[in-house]
C-alpha cells in the first residue's frame, strides 16, 4: 500500500490524499478531519496555487457588484487545524501504484484519493475565442481576470449589441449566463441606456434551460426584460475582429461585445493520468456513492465529477455528507452509503434586488412551490427574500460550508415538501 | 406509444422519432431513417459515426454529444456537421437506432 505513512502504538496510519482546495476539496477535508483522529487518519489537501475563489461571486463583479478581493482568500485559511495543504501543481496520478505525482518530481501516496480539482476554461478548444477581440470585445466573466476586464468593458459600454453565448455544456453554474442578462438588464436600466443596448442569448440548448418547467419560466423572464433568445446554436467559431458569432451549422450573429461562457473541461493532470477521467477530463464515479468506477479507493466530489447534475457549489455541498460518510466506510471496509440523489439549489439573480430559487435532483426537475417546506422560500418566483437570501450565502459560504458545518433546514437529500408537482405537464 | 415502420418492421419510438429499444434497430432500416432526415445517401463516414453512436450507447447507456463526438469519433466536429447537417449528435443517434442523447444540465 503507497499510502501506508507510520505505525504508532501497533496502529497504521491511513492517508487521504484531497486533489484540490476548493469547494469540495475543504468541506471534505474538514469533515474528515472532524470524524478522524490525527493518529488514525492523514489528510493531506493539494493545490496549485493558494487563491479560494468564491466563485458565484464572479457574476457580480463585471456590474460592480463586487471586486475581486473581496471574493478570494487564501486556501489553507480555510482547512482545519490537522489538515496539511500542499502548494504545488499536479503531474499525474498513477492509479496502479496509489501514487500522485508532483511537478517537482515529488510524490505521494494515498490509502484514498479525493478528486476535487474542479473544472477549468478551454478557451482555445473553440476557434477564434482567443483570437483578435479577446479581452477588447470578447469577454468571459467566468474567471477573476476576465470578469474584471469585463467590468471596464461595460463601463465604457455606451450603446450596441451585446450577445451572451454558451459554447455547450457542461459548465458551472449553468444559470449563471441567464442571470449575467437579467442583471445587464438591470445595469442598463440603472445606466439610463437600456433603450440603446440589444441584449441576446444564445444557447446550444432547445430552450432558455435543460428542464422544461424552469426553461419556460425562465424563458418567460428574458421575454419580460426585452432579452432575445436564439437557441440551438452551436458555436463553432468567435470571430471578434468582425464581431460575429458563427455556429457550425453556418448561421452568423453580430455583436458589439459578447460574453462567452467557454467550453470546461477537467484539470490538465487528468489526462496525462491513465484511466483516471473520461475524454472531457472530468472522473467517472457512481453517481450515488461517488466512488470512482475505476478504483475502489478512489473518489470524486465537486465539479471534477462526472455526474449528470449542474456543476455547481450546492451539488459540491450535498454531495460532501455522502462522500465523508463513504470515505469512512471504505475505510472501515463497510459498504457504501448509496444516498446522494443529485440534489441541486441555485438562487439565480433576476436584478432589480430580486431573485428566483431552484431545487432539483436527478429525478425530479426545477418545479414551482416552496423550499424546503411550504412555509419556506419561493421557489420559481421572483423575490426580494430569495436576492437576500443569495446576498447572505457568501458569508454562510466561509463561515458554515467550508468548515463543514450543516446549513440549519437544508439537508443533503432534495425536499419534496413544498414543491408543487403538478405544474409538470 | 408512437410506432414506425422501417425496412418492413414495425419499431416503438419516442414522440420525436428516435427508437425506445436500440435492439429493435438493423443496418437495413438506417437508409429510410436517413432519407427522412434530409440525407440520401450514407456515405462510409456516415456509417463511421453511426456505428460509433452504438457502441458509445451499449457502453455508456447514452450517446454522446457533439464536442465527445468530435474528440473520439475520428470525425472532427466540423465534418460531422457537414455529414448531419441538422445536428450530428441528434441527427446521427435518431439514425443509429438509439434514444435520444440526454443532454448535461
């Protein structure tokens, strides 16, 4: 075993190897730390670089929102006491040998092994994107810097077609490029030049979202804020010097400045690591335990995951509970917990102070009602509580989540109380 | 539920077309799927993305999308648009005989 590290009093020492010190990777490693004693259990966290983003922060910023400082902090700040944070890029992961590998040529083994390295922009997977416009007329908000520069762009912005594009799916936070346009709606508005901007987005999806309820309703709100919809277009060229947007099926939008969500893909390590991760680089696990296919000691939470649910830090924070309790139990050489249900939660930002909340899981989509019970929040309906609601979240963020604390009445399981079931036709 | 008859044999579909039970599909029913998707003839490399379509599906339980497609099907994605104009991933699974790909959320 590679991850054997001591032998104190006749007892081994286990080492959890955490790939990752973002949303998944921290929860995980605090709430280990909390189920295991230091001489029972290792936890070693790695990342290349020490910067927590807190990432539905970014889709304030290119408004004013918020300011990049203000949504990132140090990384090992945020682990527990007993959990050790390594700073160093990833090589590969050589599953044969429960061994990973760093850039610096050293190594480490592992009894289990966490991927929580997230996804990441493939900017250059799609013609053009990075090319002549880039950073001038062409922005993602998707990352620190690009949502910074796509501030200045907006403040510069005096009238024109402004286009909001998804290359395809998946991506995090799918709901994201919607709110970008309700809040540009507002930003306009606000800027007393909403009537000189034509908004557009455009999806590779059949409608506004995946689901059919929400992408009605949601379809609904950009119809209500004067927002055009183009779906089915698949992106195969950005052509920013002649602001255009080319699908592969030849059809053609201009703009005067466009937001694109680029295509994500996994950590670069997962592909130059053997059997790790399907062709997007993201790592095949069951979708209930989490536990890889591929490696009984293995396991993947977060975004890294190939599972079919949003990418999205609430998945990330549901699926922690199941993941801890499997990662003890596959210590312990129980059967797994087979309970995580794909369950979902987004506050999507509406602007105007308002927002509407969703609550999903594999089986049941976005639906009317209220979360997590009838006396609860909206769901599907615009509010003023659901905007404070998200507001609130960042500090619930660092304060409860990461530390691994539960979030009082929201539990890793999808409520059904309160949702309304009959609004699926 | 829907049924359609292809090559003689009656097949159970959804209500956009494409086959409930990938096992009720044969080669010979590919051609008039086709047709009635806009495309005459299928070439050799048609005949490359369908039989690739299958196999992702007896493994994976669904077919891929048009960018896994495009990385592991040895057609690139510009070409699969020119073979299936209206949509390869679609287009190609509704021919091929499977159901239609679940889109990621």
């Amino acid at each position: 075993m590679g991850g054997v590290v001591a032998v104190q009093d006749g007892a081994v020492i286990k080492r959890v190897v955490i790939l990752g010190g973002g949303t998944g990777g921290t929860l995980s490693a605090n709430r280990l730390r909390r189920l295991f004693p230091v001489d029972e259990v290792e936890i070693v966290v790695v990342d290349q670089n020490d910067d927590h983003v807190y990432q539905p922060g970014l889709l304030f910023v290119p408004f004013g929102l918020a300011h990049g400082d203000e949504i990132i902090r140090p990384r090992h700040r945020q682990l527990h006491k007993g959990v050790e944070f390594r700073e160093v890029p990833i090589e590969r992961v050589d599953l044969e040998s429960d061994r990973v590998h760093f850039e610096d040529g050293t190594v480490i083994g592992y009894d289990v092994l966490v991927v929580a390295s997230g996804s990441r922009l493939v900017e250059d997977e799609t013609e053009g994107l990075t090319g002549p416009g880039w950073k001038e007329k062409v922005f993602t908000f998707y990352d620190p810097a690009g949502a910074a520069a796509l501030h200045d762009a907006l403040e510069a912005f005096d009238g024109g077609r402004v286009v909001v594009n998804v290359v395809d799916l998946p991506i995090k936070c799918p709901v994201a490029p919607l709110e970008f346009c309700f809040l540009a709606d507002w930003y306009f508005h606000q800027r007393g030049i909403r009537h000189r901007v034509q908004l557009t987005y455009v999806t590779p999806l059949d409608g506004a979202f995946t689901k059919p309820v929400a992408s009605r309703r949601l379809a609904g709100l950009l119809e209500e804020k004067d927002v055009a919809l183009v779906t089915e277009f698949n992106t195969g060229e950005v052509d920013g010097a002649g602001g255009r947007l080319v699908s592969y099926d030849e059809r053609e939008i201009g703009f005067d400045l466009a937001v694109v969500v680029p295509l994500h893909g996994g950590a670069t390590y997962v592909a130059r690591s053997p059997g790790l991760g399907d062709e997007l680089g993201f790592v095949a696990v069951d979708k209930h335990t989490l536990q890889s296919v591929a490696r009984p000691n293995m396991f993947a939470i977060g975004d890294a995951a190939g599972v079919p649910t949003s990418k999205a830090g609430s998945v990330t924070h549901f699926e922690g509970e199941v993941l801890v309790e499997n990662v003890r139990r596959f210590l312990d050489g129980q059967p797994l917990d087979a309970s995580y249900d794909g369950h979902a939660n987004c506050f999507v930002e509406t602007g105007f102070g308002k927002a509407l909340l969703i609550d999903f899981n594999y089986d049941t989509e976005p639906l009317p009602g209220h979360f997590p019970s009838s006396v609860g929040l909206p769901l599907l309906k615009e509010s003023r509580i659901n905007h404070l609601g998200k507001l609130m979240f960042q500090s619930l963020y660092w304060h409860s989540l990461l530390p691994g604390r539960d979030l009082p009445g929201v539990g890793s399981a999808m409520p059904t109380r309160g949702k309304d079931t009959a609004a699926v036709r | 539920m829907p049924t359609a008859t292809y090559a003689g044999t009656t097949v159970t579909v959804d209500d956009e077309g494409f086959f409930e039970d990938p096992s009720q599909w044969t080669e010979a029913m590919a051609p008039e799927i086709a047709r009635a998707e806009g495309i005459d003839e299928l070439t050799e490399p048609h005949w490359q993305v369908i039989k690739f379509m299958r196999s992702e599906y007896a493994q994976k339980g669904t077919g891929p999308t048009v960018r896994v497609l495009g990385k592991t099907s040895g057609v690139s994605v510009k070409e699969l648009y020119q073979l299936f104009p209206k949509g390869p991933a679609k287009v190609a699974a509704k021919i091929a005989g499977i159901p239609k790909p679940r889109g990621c959320i």
